[in-house]
C-alpha cells in the first residue's frame, strides 16, 4: 500500500506540487484539501486595471477531499476538515497566511473580494510596500485612490522611493505619508500591510501563538517532519516567488529528487507603476522602465494560461 499524502490550500507552492502530481501518484495515494480555484495574487493587480481578464488559477486533475482544514493533529497525524477527519503519512501544507485586520483583508484572496474592489470607485490603501504601492497605481487607472504609508517602499534606494511618490502622486494618488487612523476613511479601505499567522497553526501545535511556522532546512516542520510547509506559513519564506520555489523544492523531495536543503535566493521582484512601466527590484538593484513592464506581464500572462 503507498503512503498518504495530503496536500492542504491551493497556495502558489501547492499548484507546483500538482504540476508534478501524475509522478507524485505513482508514489503516493494523494488527497487535496481546499478550493477547487483561487485568484493568484501576482497578477490580480491587473485584472484591476483592466490589463488581464481573469487571475484565477484552477486545481487540477483533482476532486478536493474537503474544502478546508479547521486543525490537525500532529501526534496522531490527522486533518480536521469542516467535513471530517484525514489521516496522512505525509502533509503539504500551503494555506498561505492572512491580513492584518485593518478594514478589507486581501489575503485570503478571493474572487469575491476581487469584484468588489472592482466595482468601488473610492479605495483606501494601507501600507506602502510593494503590494500596496502596485494596487494603488492599478487601481488609480479607475478609481479614486488615498495611499496611507509612512514610507513608500522602505526596501529599495531613496533616490527610487522619492521617484515613485512623485509618479504616485502624479498619477493622481493622495499619498499619506503617516501611520493609518480609521477615523472615517473614504470608500473601501484595503489592507496591505503584509500578512500575520492564522490562529489555527498554535492552536494546533505547529506554531508558537502569532508567530509563522518553524522549519528545518528541507522546509519539514522543524519538530514533526512528516509535515512540509510551503510559501507564507513558513518563517523563512517570504514572498510569491518563494513561495512557487519553495512548491518545487518539495515536489522534489517527495519524489525523492534531491537531499539537498532548500536554498533561499534573493528574489527578484517586478510592480507595475504607471501605463507601460514596471519596478523591477533585485535587492537593491532597481531598474524602472518598460522592459520589466513587459517582463512582467510575460511572466504573469504565463503563469495564469498555465493554471487555468
Ligand atoms: C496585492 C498583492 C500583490 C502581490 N504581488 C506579489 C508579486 O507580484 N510577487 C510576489 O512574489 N508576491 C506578491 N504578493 C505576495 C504573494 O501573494 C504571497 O506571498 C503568496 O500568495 C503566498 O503564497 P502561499 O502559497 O503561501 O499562499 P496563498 O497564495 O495565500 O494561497 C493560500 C491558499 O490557501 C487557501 N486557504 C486559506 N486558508 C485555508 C484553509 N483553512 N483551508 C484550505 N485552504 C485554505 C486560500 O484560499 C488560498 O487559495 C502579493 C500580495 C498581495 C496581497
């Protein structure tokens, strides 16, 4: 009898796994717990800005066991799931984890929360990281959009900070550069401050309460290694792109493919900013201008036909 494998959340990591899910089967009596779809957040910017039809990405080849996992067990090796309890040999876990709590959450993403920032014509952004600086000028294309960041893109050089405030605020952004204060903002207000960890992962013993989950250097859960954890769940990941690398490197080791520890990579980065232009970041490489505009709708364009 082949061992069980339970794959749980439709994350970036996860849709790498399932890529490979043929090989996996033949090693594997595979199970999937989570959505039958999902809206990849890389591109979801620009179905905003009306550049993309669609950003959903689709499960393949599989019928979910389950839509989602409420805990697990790790001792006795089981899933609770709103269904019923699955037990596994070995877990993938990529439920990715969720917003701050400041207004309208992003993450989980849903197609839902995508049509409804789609038909608001006022939005208020919180946080001034790469995620939010790209949606606000995504959304500035339709929209009447406030910014609230006391920095805008604290990670790359001052000399491109100063230049994208300018290009945000010359693309009609009310930029606010100080700590966001919910008294009466205008329209829907848009959380992207960064993600925090979900409660379940304490409760369930995997994590201590409000930290990110431990890993070992093959991204098994640092204490229980029959568990393997992908993309935002894991401390030591950070990102989509880890998060797609980190799904590779797993469907690796559960085909017995490498014995090598994970490798962490400073990631490049690409956000769209006005019309044909995009920030490409590399640490603290940038380069703004139209050939990482194109890169990345290639990239991304890409990525969704892939998966859907
Ligand atoms: C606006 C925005 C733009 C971004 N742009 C980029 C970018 O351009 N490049 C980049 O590298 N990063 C980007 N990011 C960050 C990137 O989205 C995340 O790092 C990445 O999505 C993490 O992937 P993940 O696999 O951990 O989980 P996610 O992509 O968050 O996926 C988790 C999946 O699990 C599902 N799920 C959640 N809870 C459960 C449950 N209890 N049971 C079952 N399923 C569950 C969710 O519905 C979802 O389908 C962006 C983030 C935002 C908010």
């Amino acid at each position: 009898m082949k061992p069980g494998l339970v794959l749980v959340g439709l994350g970036h990591g996860q849709l790498e796994i399932l890529d490979r899910l043929e090989e996996i089967r033949e090693h594997y009596d595979v199970q999937f717990i989570g959505g039958s779809q999902t809206v990849y957040t890389g591109a979801f910017p620009q179905v905003i800005a009306g550049l993309m039809n669609s950003a959903t990405v689709q499960l393949p080849q599989l019928e979910p066991v389950a839509e989602r996992i409420i805990s697990i067990d790790p001792r006795q090796q089981t899933v609770q799931t709103e269904r019923e309890l699955f037990h596994y040999d070995q877990l993938v876990l990529a439920t990715g984890a969720k917003s701050r709590g400041i207004g309208t959450p992003l993450k989980p993403m849903s197609q839902a929360l995508l049509d409804h920032i789609d038909s608001s014509p006022v939005v208020t952004i919180v946080g001034g990281g790469k995620a939010g600086v790209e949606l606000a000028f995504m959304c500035a294309r339709t929209k009447d959009v406030t910014l609230y960041a006391k920095r805008i893109l604290p990670d790359v050089p001052l000399h491109r900070q100063k230049q994208i405030e300018r290009l945000l605020v010359k693309s009609g952004i009310m930029v606010v550069k100080q700590q966001f204060q919910d008294d009466g903002s205008e329209g829907l207000l848009l959380d992207a401050t960064g993600v925090v960890p979900v409660a379940w992962w304490a409760e369930s013993g995997l994590a201590k309460p409000d930290c990110f989950i431990e890993t070992d250097k093959y991204l098994r859960h640092h204490q229980f290694t029959n568990i393997y954890v992908t993309g935002d769940m894991a401390s030591c990941l950070n990102g989509g792109v880890d998060a797609v690398r980190s799904g590779r490197y797993v469907a690796k080791r559960l085909l017995g493919e490498t014995n090598q520890p994970f490798r962490r990579r400073q990631s490049m980065n690409i956000l769209l900013t006005t019309p044909g232009h995009a920030l490409l970041t590399f640490g603290q490489l940038t380069w703004h201008g139209r050939l990482p505009y194109y890169m990345k709708r290639f990239i991304d364009s890409r990525y969704v036909r892939h998966y859907h």
